[in-house]
C-alpha cells in the first residue's frame, strides 16, 4: 500500500507533460531500484541519462524548463522569438526553423 501512495504521491507532485530529473527524485526519497520498478510496472520510462517521463507522454520543451526550474531551482526562461510566440505575438515574425531561446539570470546554477 505505501507503494502506491508514493508513485502516486510522484505522479501528483508535478504537472502532466514534466520531466522528472533523477537528481530531484534522489532527493526525494526515489531510489534507482524503485525508478526501475516504476519502469518495469509501466509507470515512467527513462528519456535518456538523468530524466523520466510518466509514460505515455512526450517530452517536449515547456516540461524540461519546468522541471529545471522548479526541481533544480533554476532562473532559466524562456525568451527572443519564444516568449513572443507564447504570448501569441509570434504572427508577426517569421520562422524557418523552431528554435528555443533561454535565458538564465546571473546567480544560475553551472
């Protein structure tokens, strides 16, 4: 039962369309063989060195900037052409190719 509640206390925590880093999962009580049993159950899947998805979701941009700004404390945003797409003034720009643009405040994390 104290299993459940915790995937279930993980799949709460953040957002749908997140990625969970393994370093904020670490710190969060999740260990390597409890992600592989997450794994193995069909709950997350890994996206490469470091990060989960729930599964049956994609990753995509906005759930990696969230996840690096709220599990890593990051001051990184979004900006140029991306933050004027967001707020839908990106009709009057023109893009060849979709490129992200960030930015991170000066006291970031390396």
């Amino acid at each position: 039962m104290e299993k459940k509640q915790k995937i279930n206390r993980l799949l709460n925590s953040q957002p749908s369309g997140v990625l969970y880093l393994s370093s904020w999962l670490t710190k969060n009580g999740f260990s390597t063989q409890l992600l592989n049993r997450y794994k193995k159950s069909n709950w997350l899947y890994s996206i490469g060195t470091g990060a989960w998805m729930r599964v049956g979701e994609k990753p995509a941009y906005e759930g990696a900037i969230y996840a690096m700004q709220q599990q890593c404390e990051s001051s990184i945003h979004l900006g140029g052409k991306t933050a004027l797409s967001l707020l839908g003034k990106a009709h009057y720009l023109e893009f060849s190719s979709q490129q992200i643009t960030l930015f991170e405040g000066p006291n970031g994390k390396r």
